[in-house]
C-alpha cells in the first residue's frame, strides 16, 4: 500500500464570468452553429442594410470555433462586455488536453518548459481548484511592416491538472488590448480563480 489516495476525477467544472460574456458549447456541430447565430443576431439587432457584415461575422465565427473544436476546445466564451461605445474584445478557450506521455511533468518543470518555449512567463499558481500553470505571454500581431507601430495581443494560460486524470484543463484567454493588458489580466486571473470541479 503507497499511501497514496486515489482522487475520483470531477463530472464536470464550472467557471464565474463577468456579465457581458457570451457561451459558444463547441460540440455538437449543430449546437455550436445555433451559438454563432445567436450571437450574430445579438450583435446586428436592429440593423438591417448590412447582410454582408453580419454574413462575413457568421462565417468567420463559424469557422474559428470549429477551428477551435478540432483542437480539443470545449467551449469558447466571447466577451461583449462595453465600457460606452465600445465593446472590450476579449476571449476565453477552454480545451480539455490529455496528456501525451504516461506520467505528467511537475509543475515546476512544465513552468520552465512553456517559459522558455517562446518567451512567456510562466509560473505555478495556487488556485481554489488546485495548483496550476499560469503563462503570459505578449504575442506581436501579424501583418505590421512598421516597427514603430508593433501591437501586441495578450495571452493568458492556465494549464490545470484535471483531479484523478492523466489531463489538463486549459484555459486560454486572450485580448488583443495591449494598452490595458494589466487590468484585463486581472480579470482572466479572477475568471481562473473561480473554476471550481463538479461531481
């Protein structure tokens, strides 16, 4: 006997989001579409003389969740959060990510592992669900010739051991905000921190 209890893994999870945030389930591929549209009424009520606009919004969403599915995303949380005029762009990918090999790296390693894969920080953080991997990283936008105008998107993970499972919980959260990087990691922190497991 190891001593060692045996956890039973969680039926599901649940996570806390700011009002304003919208739910796309990635599976089934009928579901998933009804989300997008849903959305995409949402979005263009009350304006009729763009069909082109919202065409183009439906099939670019369509087209990035199942994109986002085919990678092991479960859901995608869109936020239509606004601050006056403006809606503050903002996502969440949650992928439920088995392990490649038999045994899971510590914490510790997988830190340092992802911190210097591309040049993210990375660090172990104690959450309410249990311990995790949190990265952060400044990613450049793509298609900017002059440098005096690099933009950056945030990108926020958290790589959570799934208890009583060989897998990860990811949660990707990304904003394309750099100004305001700081503030709206703070709200991807709070989000994180609020993922509770579920029998």
């Amino acid at each position: 006997m190891t001593g060692l209890q045996e956890t039973a893994p969680p039926a599901d999870y649940r996570l806390l989001l700011p009002d304003g945030w919208f739910r796309i389930l990635l599976d089934p591929p009928e579901q998933r579409d009804k989300a997008v549209d849903a959305l995409v009424e949402r979005q263009f009520h009350g304006i009729d003389n763009a069909p082109h606009l919202k065409e183009d919004l439906r099939k670019d969403l369509r087209r990035r969740a199942a994109k986002a599915h085919r990678s092991g995303g479960i859901e995608l949380y869109l936020s239509l959060q606004e601050i006056g005029p403006f809606t503050i762009p903002a996502s969440l990918l949650v992928t439920l990510a088995p392990l490649r090999h038999a045994a899971p790296l510590p914490l510790d390693a997988l830190a340092e592992t992802l911190s210097a894969a591309d040049g993210g920080t990375a660090s172990v953080e104690e959450l309410p669900s249990g311990p995790a991997v949190r990265v952060r990283r400044l990613i450049r936008q793509p298609g900017e010739e002059d440098a005096r105008q690099v933009h950056h998107s945030l990108s926020l993970e958290y790589h959570v051991p799934v208890p009583g499972t060989a897998a990860f919980l990811l949660l990707t959260f990304s904003t394309p905000l750099e100004q305001i990087a700081d503030a709206m990691a703070e709200l991807f922190d709070a989000i994180a921190a609020s993922l509770t497991w579920t029998e």
